[in-house]
C-alpha cells in the first residue's frame, strides 16, 4: 500500500531554502549556544525495528493493510467436548465456507506453518507489581517455540513500545523483559493495532499476539472498533490473558468489607463503595470486548486466578499453536474489492469445537 505525503513543494525551493537556513545555523551557533532545556517531544513513528514510543499518536484504522494474495490461510484449532486439542484430522475432516458458499481445500491445506508471536504485556498499574511472573511465563512460553518460530516483546502503558523485534534467540528475549518497566495508563487498543499493523510476519507464517492486560483502555487513542478491524484485517490471531478474574477478586473483596461496616461507616466511603463499583462494571465490559476480540480473530480469552498461575497458561497457549491446522483454499470469488469476507470452518464430526477467524479483507485493485 502507497502512501503520498501532502504539501509537496518543489525540491529546488525546498533544497534552497535548507542550504541557507544550515548557513544561517552555523555562523550564528558560536554566538548563541543553545540553553539546557527538555527536549520537545517529536512525532512517534510506528513501530518499527527499533524501540520506538508512540505518544498521543492518532491512528487511522483504514491506514492497514489488507492481504494480497490468491490463497487464503486459516490458522484453525480443533477441541473435544472436553476441550483437549483434537489432532490427526485430514482435509477431508473440514469445511469451509466463505460468504455461505462451500470453498475447496487445495492439496497442501495440512501444511506445517511457522508462527510469529508477538508477546505484549500491560505493564500500567494494575500488572505493574507482577511483571516478574510475567517475565518467568514469556520464557517458558519462548522455550516451546519451534526452532522455525520467532517472537517479538512489546510493552504498553501510556506508551507503546517495541522492546525486542523479531528473534529466535531466548537470551535476546531475556534481555529484553529486564527493559519492561511500569508504566500508569493503559493503551491496549493502540498496543493492538500497531502490533497487528507494524509487526508483521514472514509471508510465509502465521501471526499471532498474545498479550496480559485487563484490557481496560485509557481512552486516549484507537478504539476498539479500530483495534479488532486491524487485527482481522491483518489476519493476526489474538490471545489475551486476562488478569480480571484477578482484579474483580480484589475489589469485590475491599467492598464487601466496606459494605458490611456499620451504616455510618458506609455512608463515609461512599465515594469509595461507588467506585469499587464503576471499577466492577468496567471489568464485566472489558471483558466482553475481550471475548469478542479473540474469539473473531481466531485466538482465546484466558482467566487465570492468579499470577502464579501465568506460567502454565502460556505453556497451553504454546502447544495450542504448535497443534493448529493450518488450511488453504483459493476463494472462488476472484473478485477484488477490498470487501470483508466471512468465513466459517466446521468439521465433519458434530461434536468437536473449531475455533478460526471470522474472515478477511480481500485485496484491492
């Protein structure tokens, strides 16, 4: 996708103007040093190879790109009624429909895909005393990779950064969790969009994100509309490991204690009482968006209990990605319009569960 920048000027005008403001600069830069002073912030470019940061960027969501190909590729999980991963299915085990009208798998719909990953952590206040746990799990969740995998490490608070791009290297990966530290607000749809938008994987792999939040944004940039249309649009697959289950614990807990305190007691911490209350509220709808963000995506929606428990939900994130059908199929509309197009995965079997991307973007002309 090209982009051409606005209030273009011609480069004669611009390069003159340049050699005599560098002229200007030089003979009077000995006469007036410049004082010490904060630097300005400037624009954040997205993020890139380099540990950028993104301050108050706005986000276009339509500034994505769509994929470019003939052959579409879904990333699909099969389980039991028991929710054991089911394996050993062949191409005749599937079907897939684009729109409602039923898709032939090509030969090579059983392939081994790579994956990857980027790992993304909420390091805003409601993790930030637990980034330890978080740091154990993402290298154990690393050590179950494949040697064909790779794996980036974002952090986001107030900020979005790329702390590590794309290596195979467990001690790169080490070295970067030691550079996350707490922030204060939480971007999560900005972390999104731009990890689904800038990181992008090889053209031959799957991309997944797996990220711990409470997925609770700031409001301050993308919104959730615009994160989940990236993500699709990327065909990036989203696992969230969800510390709400942890944080409604704790606040139900401080207000029951507050509620059963005597009625004078109560009506003192009301403004307390009432936002335990709005907080409680906020984790039910945030964990609805969440819900629906991974399931439309193709990923999953983790509620650990505690941190402790952390380590084991990315080991089962790990085998969850290393035991992924991975089909293919040539649309049978050819047409190039840029159009969502559903799609739906089912097994032959009634009783297994297929968890697949509710579609994709199809290219433009």
């Amino acid at each position: 996708m090209l982009f051409i920048p606005t209030g273009v000027v011609s480069a004669r005008s611009r390069s003159t103007k340049f050699v005599f403001t560098v002229i200007v600069l030089l003979l009077l830069s000995p006469l007036y040093p410049t004082p010490a002073q904060s630097p300005k912030a400037s624009p954040t470019p997205p993020v890139k190879e380099h540990p950028p940061q993104v301050e108050d960027q706005e986000i276009d969501p339509d500034d994505i790109i769509s994929v470019n190909t003939t052959e579409v590729l879904l990333p699909v999980t099969v389980r039991n009624s028991r929710g054991q991963l089911v394996e050993g299915l062949t191409r005749n085990d599937f079907r897939v429909f684009e729109d409602g009208a039923p898709q032939v798998l090509s030969d090579l719909s059983l392939r081994q895909v790579p994956v990857d990953v980027v790992l993304m952590v909420d390091a805003s206040s409601s993790v930030a005393e637990n980034l330890d746990d978080f740091s154990r799990a993402a290298q154990g969740f690393a050590a179950h990779l494949a040697s064909d995998d790779r794996i980036s490490l974002i952090q986001f608070d107030d900020r979005v950064l790329l702390l590590q791009d794309w290596t195979r290297s467990l001690v790169q990966l080490r070295r970067a969790l030691r550079r996350v530290v707490p922030g204060m607000f939480t971007r999560f749809h900005d972390a999104v969009l731009l990890a689904a938008r800038d990181q992008l994987p090889r053209s031959s792999a799957r991309h997944a994100i797996i990220v711990l939040t409470d997925g609770i944004d700031s409001g301050r940039g993308s919104t959730f509309e615009a994160a989940l249309r990236g993500a699709l649009q990327s065909q990036t697959a989203i696992y969230v490991i969800s510390n709400t289950e942890i944080e409604r614990a704790r606040k139900q807990e401080e207000l029951s204690t507050l509620l059963d305190a005597s009625s004078s007691a109560v009506k003192f911490n009301k403004l307390r009482i009432d936002d335990l209350r709005l907080g409680l509220e906020a984790l039910a709808a945030s964990e609805r968006n969440l819900e629906e963000l991974t399931s439309a995506t193709g990923g999953r929606l983790y509620r650990p209990r505690s941190f402790t428990d952390l380590e084991s939900v990315y080991a089962e994130v790990a085998n969850e990605l290393r035991h992924q059908y991975a089909l293919y199929y040539s649309p049978t509309n050819k047409t190039r319009d840029g159009i969502f197009r559903r799609v739906r995965v089912e097994t032959t079997t009634p009783d297994l569960r297929v968890s697949a991307r509710i579609g994709y973007f199809s290219p433009k002309r």
